[in-house]
C-alpha cells in the first residue's frame, strides 16, 4: 500500500456515540478529518470502520500512521 498523506501531526479529538459507526480516513487527503469524504476514490486507500463501544472522547490519529488506527499512538512525535 501506498504511504498516505500526513494530514496533520496531532491527533485529533472527537466525541464518539456508543453504537455508531465512524470511517476514518486512511489517504490523508480527506477535507473532513480525521474521517472520509471520499477524496480516496481512484487510489488503493479505502476508509477503516470503526464503531464505538462506548460513548466518550478519543483521540483520533491525524498523521495516518499509527499502528493503532484509527487512534492515535503517538507515532506523530516521531515522524520527519
């Protein structure tokens, strides 16, 4: 897979509701992050579901590399 786009080098924080499903965006070139609008379309990137279990405030990955996508592990302090 093609390395995706750093959208930003935070994470980002969303209010999730327990039951919903959420698509974050893998290619990094979403208008709406940290989740998708179809900007990947054409591309080998496809947005990951995830459905929140709880309702609460997590913090979404916002360079696109964390090896606990969609959620942030931190891996933005680290990258160039």
């Amino acid at each position: 897979m093609p390395t995706p786009v750093i959208a930003t080098r935070t994470p980002l924080p969303v209010e999730v509701e327990a039951g919903k499903a959420y698509y974050w965006c893998t290619c990094g070139q979403s208008s709406k992050q940290p989740f998708c609008d179809g900007s990947h379309r054409g591309s080998e990137f496809t947005p990951l579901k995830y459905e929140a279990t709880a309702t609460a405030r997590l913090w979404f990955c916002g360079c696109k590399h964390s090896a606990k996508a969609p959620l942030c592990d931190g891996t933005h302090k680290t990258l160039l």
